[in-house]
C-alpha cells in the first residue's frame, strides 16, 4: 500500500511519525465519453482563449477570482507557507465518546500508522483510547483544506474520518413529515415485520447488483444478447395490507 500522507501525530508534547492510507476502493464500473457517430473517445484538453492555445498542466496555477477580469495567483511555495502547524502534523485537539458525533459529519475514510520509530508512542496512544474507550478529534491539512477528523482504534491500526464542519450541515426541519395517525394494529404489524427480517449483519454478504448488472449488460451487448428490465409491482395504499403481505413473503427469521 502507498501512503498518501506522512507526517506526525501530536497529542500534547508527543509526537509520533505516521502515514495515511487510504481504506477503501471505489470498484464502480467506469465509462468514457464517446461520439455516437464516429465511436471516438472525446478528449478535452485546458485551452486557454487568450493566448489560442491547449495548455500543459505543468503550466498551470491556481487562482483566486476577485472578478471575471482578475486573479490572485497562488504558487505552490505559497500554500505551502500557510502559518498553520496542520500542514504536516495531525493535531489531536480532544478527546470525547464516540456517540457525541453527529454521525452526519462521517466523510471519507482513512487508516493511520507509524514508522517504525513511533511504534511504542503510537501503541500506547491506541491502547490508551482502547481503555478509556473515547476517540480523538484532530485537525490535519491534507489536498488543501484544514480537515476535521476523528481517530479511533481499529485492529492494531487507527481508523481516521474526515469530519464534515458544522457549516457543511443542511438543516432538515422542513424535510420531517406531517404529522400522522398510526393504529395499533399498524404498529404491532410493523413491528412484527422489523423482527422477521432481524438478522446478524455480515458485510461480505451483500455485494453491488448495480455494479454486476451493469457488467452482464455489457457482456450481453459483445454477444448480441437482450436484456430486459423486470416489471415493477404496483405500490399497494393501504399500510396494514402491505405489511401483512411483507410478512407472507419474509424469509423465517433464524
């Protein structure tokens, strides 16, 4: 595995050199855009309108627009001159119980270790959050944002989630439904139905049919073959009938 950052944990005076890896793949079929008439890829290079030209990326900077005819340009010596100790160290700031997290705020996922060197720092910072069963929130500077995130233990490894600001959160309120009367009987019935379908959750059951279909589809697009989607079933109105009828067609529960 390649790491994508490397740097130093802090928590108070200690330091512990470490690398982040990134914990997951994205294994979604990919596609190009393609001309119908002639089957060709398209390209689209950066083109730049004043000078006429495509440009090579080893050409470009970043700017800041102040309006549509002016830029504050910004070399990679500037970014990289931020007063900020989060550029190369992720810096534990508190430690809480795990629940306080709006679990709204979980992003992308990451794990933490060390080099060799921090190896005794770093276990006993992970046995430390083991014991008192809290986790930590840092801040780091990684792809030029200030994240926020939460490190936990994970199997001889830290866990890192980025964490979403409390400004990055919509509000809600006006998403909740109206208000509704619900029987007895539709309560004990759903209640029936959520306990039928009460199972051990084991991730490697479940797989991506999206991701699988989408592969037969493009084999069956080499041979010839068609596909057809299945008919979808009418909604049924009345609540209490379609739970009845959920509870019919439910597996018996284990």
């Amino acid at each position: 595995m390649r790491s994508i950052w490397k740097g130093s944990i802090n928590f108070g005076m200690v330091a512990i050199p470490a690398k982040l890896f990134s914990a997951t793949d994205d294994n979604r079929v990919s596609f190009h855009q393609i001309h119908r008439d002639c089957q060709t890829r398209i390209k689209m290079p950066k083109f730049c309108p004043k000078c006429e030209r495509n440009v090579e990326a080893t050409e470009l900077v970043k700017g800041y627009e102040l309006n549509k005819e002016q830029y504050i340009i910004l070399e990679e010596a500037d970014f990289q001159s931020l007063p900020l100790r989060t550029l190369k160290t992720i810096e534990v700031v508190e430690f809480t119980d795990r629940s306080r997290i709006d679990i709204r705020c979980f992003d992308a996922c990451y794990f933490l270790t060390c080099e060799d060197t921090g190896a005794k720092a770093f276990s006993l910072f992970l046995t430390a959050m083991e014991k008192a069963n809290l986790v930590a929130i840092a801040k780091l500077t990684y792809r030029e944002r200030e994240h926020l995130a939460s490190i936990r233990p994970y199997d001889g490894v830290m866990l890192l989630h980025t964490l979403h600001y409390a400004d990055e959160l919509r509000p809600y309120e006006e998403l909740k439904p109206r208000a509704v009367a619900i029987s007895d009987k539709e309560m004990e019935l759903a209640l029936m139905l959520v306990d039928k379908m009460r199972g051990d959750f084991e991730l490697g059951k479940y797989h991506d049919e999206y991701r699988e279909a989408l592969e037969r589809l493009i084999e069956a697009k080499l041979t010839g073959e068609v596909i057809t989607a299945p008919a979808e079933k009418p909604p049924i109105p009345d609540v209490a009938e379609a739970l009845l009828q959920s509870l019919s067609t439910v597996g018996t529960k284990s």
